[in-house]
C-alpha cells in the first residue's frame, strides 16, 4: 500500500503545475474553446442554463444554438496582414550546414515547413497572449555532424500551448538579464498513457505515466546545451514574465454572449409561432397547424381550452442587442471597416484612425514574431556549434487603407481643374499604385509616367492630328481611338 502512495504521489506532483498555472488554466482553456468552436465549445456547456431545466431540454438547447465564431475571424484577419509578406531570412552561417535545407522545409517533423510553423505559433500566442516553442536535437552520440545528418538527426522546433507548460522558472543572472533555469512540459498524451519532460541546466528528466495503471517510469539523460532551449513568443507582453495577453480574451466574452442571445433568438421565434395550448386532460387536440380540438359534450364551459401566448422579448430587440455585440468586437480588434457586410457609416476620419491603430498592433507582433524567431535561431546555431550571424526581418509597416475611398479622391482631384503636368503625374501615380497589384507592372507603369514625351496623336478616320503633352491627354485620346502616327 505504501508503494502505490508512492506512485500516486509522484504522478501528482510530476503532473501539478505551479501556481500562475493552476490561476490561468481555466481562462486558457476558455479562449481555447471559443477559438476552435464547433464540438468543443458547446460541449463547454458555455450556454446559460434556464431554472429546472432538465439536461435533455439543455442538450437539445445547446444543439439547435449556432456559435458565431468571431476569436477565429479576427485571429485570421491579423495573420493574413502579418504573413501577407514572407519573413526575410539570412541565415549565415547555417547555410553551410547539412540539415538547414531540410530543416526549413519540415521545421517540427511534422511536415511543416518554417513559415507555416511560425504562423501557427503566432496564432496560438494571438489566442492564449503567448506560446512556447522548444528547440530539440536527439542525443546518438554521432561524433560529426556529418554522421548526425546521414542518421536523419538535426535539430526540429516543438510549439506548446500555456496548457501543456505546467511549470517554469526564471532567474536573473550575472548580467542582469533574465534566463530560463527550469521548465517542465507534457510532450505527449496518448489516451491515459502521458509523457513528461522537466528540463534544467544539467539534466532531462523524461516520466512516462499511466494514470489507469498507476505505473510510473523516469529516466535521466544529461543536458549537453547546458541551458533550457525553450523560447516564449508572446503576443503582448505582460506585468508577468511568461504570461502574454491575449488578442480575445475580451472578444470571447462577447462571443459567448451572442451565442445565448442566439438561443433565446431561437426560443422567441419558436414560441411565437407555436404558443402554449392549455386544455383538461380528456380533451383531445392534435399539435399542427389547424388542427382539430375535441372537447366532451359534457364539459364545463369555463374549461374550455385556450391559447396562453409568449411574453418572450421582441426579435428586434435581441437583434439589435446581437448587432451591438458584435460592433463591440469590431471596435476592440479594430477591425470595423474590414470586417464590416454592408456599407458602414464611419467618416473618412475615423476610418484612417482605425487604420493606424490596426497597423500599430501588427507591428507590434510582428516585432514580437521576429524576436523570437531570433532566438530560435540562436539555439539552432548553438545545436550546429557555430556563431549567431543570423538575420530575420518580418514586415515593420502594414499599409492598410480603404481603397475605394482612396481612388474616389484621387479621381475627383484629377478632375479638380489643377492642370499642372506634375500634379496630374502624381495623381496617376497614386491610381497606379492603388489599382496594379503586380509590383514589376506598377514599376513599368510609373516609369511610363515618369519618361513621357509629347507627341502628336491622329484619328485613322479623319486624319485628324492632335499633340498629346501629358499622359493623361494620351490615354484619353487613346480612348478615342487616335493612334500614334
């Protein structure tokens, strides 16, 4: 009996994490939940439940409501802006080792290739405010790095959610800068069966778990960095070191309340079209439309059946609740103008405004991105015994702007009557700009702009000659049908 403690003992303080841990777990797994949506949320049971409602009526509650998954869209939108641009890397001198290759095109092991890896792990850091991604190489005991290569070992990256890191530890060392000197993580969970990993600077402790059986197996395998390889990309930092803060952690609540307000959406409709009918137990009534009441000749006429209406809240009203809900979410992710169906009634002003605030939270993750994808390198660079001369750039400036709105401008500026040939080159230039997506084709269209010379310009139907002096005046007798002569 005191050897089953034993292992019960152990497998509990092997699988408890530390106190931030135990706080931030349940809100952790809440952003997770309306992130992915579908069966995982409603199997939350984030629904409001009624008073003496049975959990048949809330179960058939919870599957006929519909979740408007709003975390997942403004996630999306953020790293579709922040990935639109590939990072630009200059990996130095790791272009001259053997695994580099392979290791950007299958990053995890997994298939990934880097890019795709590390957008990944921005969207888990935009979810939970931060995630942890570990750099690992086996241990063969190869003498080269050449032998490592032909043995298919190299280094791979490993992202982990907050949820899999139990517990961490930092300390500030000689230099004043903060370092990781202890993390523990689950590496794996395959049904009842977990693994374990608790790194420190000398060792690796690996348990392999089973909770059913009680078994518990630990090795110890020395740790030959002789550091924790372990690097936190957060999304925005926080007051606490290795807590980020969340992109949704306010739109999720938001979220939840649009999805109860859907159900009683739902249960509003449903009653008005289908009230109560209140009747004696004898009567016989059937359930459709139109259907047939028969009543006993000899029943009291007091007793007669009846309608009993809903006083449910007006549709409308909930509507309108829901609509407020989601400009809320629209006004916190700064999204409004670009998440927007229909036309919005937000002045030109404000939308430039918006604007420059979505372009300063990109930025900021962006910089956030490439500063631990630095890092990451320079645990790669320390697996492959060569100096850091690495260098990573992810886009600093997000040009986001209303593009109708904007060429609406430059086309009523044209037409302004300012016909000086400069002003009207830069017009075309701004048009070029917004409309051409292709940059080589813009570049061709510019420099058109830039080298045009005057010249004289003729209708192949009456001969007519005309002198063309800017580039405008070519296009619009191009569009005429005058021809160079």
């Amino acid at each position: 009996m005191d050897a089953i403690e034993s292992i019960e003992q152990s497998i509990d303080r092997v699988m408890t994490g530390n106190q931030l841990y135990q706080e931030y777990h349940d809100q952790w797994q809440y952003l997770l939940e309306s992130y992915v949506g579908g069966y995982e949320y409603k199997n939350a049971q984030h629904l409001l439940r009624y008073t003496l409602e049975n959990a048949a009526e809330y179960g058939t509650r919870i599957a006929q409501t519909p979740y408007e998954n709003h975390c997942s869209s403004v996630v999306g939108v953020y790293n579709s802006f922040i990935f639109k641009t590939p990072p630009a890397r200059d990996l130095g001198n790791l272009q001259n080792t053997p695994f580099i290759e392979d290791l950007l095109k299958d990053a995890d092991h997994d298939g990934r290739n880097f890019n795709a890896f590390m957008k990944d792990v921005a969207t888990y850091a935009s979810v939970f405010g931060h995630s942890w991604v570990v750099v690992s190489k086996p241990d063969v005991g190869a003498v080269t790095m050449a032998d490592e290569f032909a043995m298919g070992v190299r280094p791979y990256v490993s992202m982990l959610s907050p949820l899999m890191v139990l517990d961490w530890e930092w300390q500030r060392n000689i230099t004043g800068k903060y370092e990781l000197v202890y993390f523990k993580y689950i590496e794996e969970v395959n049904g009842d069966d977990i693994t374990i990993r608790e790194w420190n600077k000398e060792e690796i402790y690996t348990y392999n778990i089973s909770k059913e059986s009680k078994k518990f197996n630990k090795t110890v395998e020395p740790n030959g960095l002789g550091k924790i390889p372990c690097v936190p990309v957060y999304n925005q930092r926080s007051i606490i070191r290795g807590i980020g803060k969340s992109d949704i952690v306010d739109i999720a609540d938001q979220a939840k309340y649009i999805y109860n307000m859907l159900s009683e959406l739902e249960a509003s409709i449903r009653l008005d079209s289908h009230p109560s009918l209140v009747k004696t137990e004898n009567t016989l009534a059937g359930t459709g439309p139109g259907s047939i009441i028969q009543v006993s000749e000899d029943l009291d006429p007091g007793l007669k059946p009846y309608i009993l209406s809903a006083t449910g809240a007006n549709v409308n009203q909930i509507l309108d609740a829901i609509k407020h809900s989601i400009e809320s979410i629209d006004k916190m992710a700064s999204l409004g103008s670009m998440r927007a169906t229909e036309s919005t009634s937000m002045s030109g002003v404000a939308m430039q405004t918006e604007f420059q605030m979505l372009g300063s939270k990109l930025a900021e993750k962006a910089a956030s991105l490439e500063l631990a994808e630095e890092n990451i390198w320079k645990l790669v660079c320390e697996y492959a015994g060569v100096e850091y001369d690495c260098f990573i750039e992810y886009a600093d400036s997000f040009n986001i702007r209303d593009r109708d709105g904007d060429l609406e401008f430059l086309i009523k500026a044209r037409t302004s009557g300012v016909t000086a040939t400069g002003f009207q080159n830069e017009i075309s230039r701004q048009i070029v700009e917004l409309v051409v997506k292709d940059d080589q084709t813009a570049m061709e269209i510019q420099g058109e702009l830039e080298e045009f010379e005057p010249h004289v310009m003729m209708d192949p139907d009456t001969r007519e000659q005309v002198m063309a002096n800017t580039y405008e005046e070519h296009l619009a007798y191009a569009e005429q049908g005058y021809v160079h002569v």
